[in-house]
C-alpha cells in the first residue's frame, strides 16, 4: 500500500515537471506578442500623441499584465523620478529587475537592451524607426518560440510522464 501512494506522488510530480516545462515553451510566444503589443503602443504613443517617453512607456506598460508590463512602468517610475540616470540606465535596470520572471531568452533582452541605447536621446521619427527595428527582431523571435513550441511542447509532456514511470518501475 506505501509503495502504491509512493509511486502516485511520484508519477504526479514527473507529470508535473514535465507540463511546467511544457508551459515555458507556451508561455514564451505569448510573452513576445504582449512585447510588440506594448512597443507598438509605445510607437503609437510617440508619433500621434506626442506623448513625453516617461509618459509612453507607463501608457504602454498600462496595456498588459505580467514581468513584461512591470518593466515598462518600473522604467517609466525611474524616469519620472528625477534622478540623474539616463534612459537607457533606468531602461536597463528595469529590463534585469524582471527578466528572471519571463520566458524569453537572451537574444530577446539583447534586442531590448540595444533599443534602451537609442530611446529618448533622439528625435521621434528616429526613436519610431528604432522601435519599429525591435518589433521586426523580436516577431522573428516569436517566430521561432512558435516553432519550438510546436517541437518541444508535447515531448516535455510525454519525458515527464514516461520518466515518472520509469522511477515507479526501478523502485518496484
């Protein structure tokens, strides 16, 4: 009877393992459409609201939920507080406070990091044109998430369930 409930819990934690993987492969995509959302409302804010950067990016960061909202208003805080940072030091800063609570990977904070460098020291058509560069690079990111996705998704179901029963029939 022990070895019974020991092989359940087992079985269950092995599943659950293998659909919390699965939900990274998920989730990825998901988080990168929320991103062009938020820098597509981020051009829109700029070009046809003439709307201040520190008042954009709250707008932008306004639309969404979740690490990625977070790191747009946290930027926006850091603007409006009136220290002496530049943007792209508070853009930074923000960007690292949250991007251990997204899905998203290093090419996709690298696309990030390169747009902190050129916001807010430039005219809007630059700044649009620089944001629109971003949009492009992280749709082929979300491209290849999707892929992924579709690759890994179900195999990480399956290895978590199978290597579960693996465990059960190696105590038995």
């Amino acid at each position: 009877m022990v070895k019974l409930i020991g092989a359940l819990f087992v079985l269950f934690a092995g599943t659950m393992i293998g659909f919390q993987q699965a939900a990274k492969f998920a989730e990825r995509p998901r988080q990168l459409r929320q991103l062009v959302h938020m820098l597509q409302r981020l051009i829109t804010e700029i070009s046809y609201g003439y709307t201040p950067l520190p008042e954009a990016l709250k707008r932008a960061g306004g639309t969404g939920k979740g690490p990625i909202a977070a790191m747009f208003a946290e930027a926006a805080k850091g603007l409006l507080s009136g220290s002496e940072q530049s943007f792209e030091q508070h853009w930074k800063t923000a960007i690292d406070e949250y991007w251990g609570h997204t899905c998203m990977r290093s090419n996709e904070q690298a696309v990030l990091y390169r747009l902190g460098t050129s916001l807010g020291i430039s005219d809007a058509n630059d700044q649009i044109k620089n944001l629109q560069l971003a949009i492009d690079q992280i749709k082929l990111e979300e491209q290849a998430a999707r892929e992924e996705q579709g690759k890994y998704e179900a195999m990480w179901k399956s290895l978590g369930v199978l290597t579960a029963v693996l465990i059960i029939i190696l105590m038995m």
